[in-house]
C-alpha cells in the first residue's frame, strides 16, 4: 500500500513537472494527504537518470512534509525480508 502511494507520489510529480514546462500548471493539489518515501542508500538515486534530483527525488517541490525513511541496500535489496521495509510499513500503517 506505502508503495503503491508513493509510486502515485513520484508519478503525479512527473505529470506536474511535465505540466509546469509546457505552460499549463493551474491549480495542481498535490493528490495525497501523507507522503511517504522509503528510499534504499544505494538505489535509484545512485543512477545517471536521478542526478539533480533532490534527496527527496523532488517530492518536496510538490508538498512540504515529505516523511523519509532510509533503509541500506539496492532498490531491489530492501525488498528483502531482513532490510527493515516490514518495520517501517507497520509504522507507516499505525
């Protein structure tokens, strides 16, 4: 579910930085009330594609309170049972 929501989180920021460029961005809410970014330390921001983007991956240009969390590993790696994802999904869902 945290996934899924932060996915939609990324998506709609795109779609906004998208709108922004090509002159139409008019009244955009950002689409949820709780952002979540669980984010892995040597993941997606370590790839040529991120570079430039904020610690956040520019989730803060769209909302004010974005909450981080940071596991060790690869994207794929937190995946694993053991990287801690469990945990903070729980504490996410409390």
């Amino acid at each position: 579910m945290s996934t899924i929501a932060v996915l939609m989180g990324l998506r709609a920021s795109m779609d906004a930085i998208q709108r922004e460029e090509d002159g139409i961005l008019e009244d955009v809410v950002w689409p949820s009330k709780r952002t979540v970014l669980v984010r892995a330390d040597r993941g997606v921001a370590s790839q040529p594609y991120a570079k430039g983007a904020s610690r956040l991956f520019d989730l803060d240009n769209w909302t004010s309170d974005v909450e981080l969390h940071e596991l060790h590993g690869s994207h794929f790696g937190i995946l694993n049972p053991n990287s801690g994802l469990a945990e903070v999904i729980n504490e996410v869902l409390k």
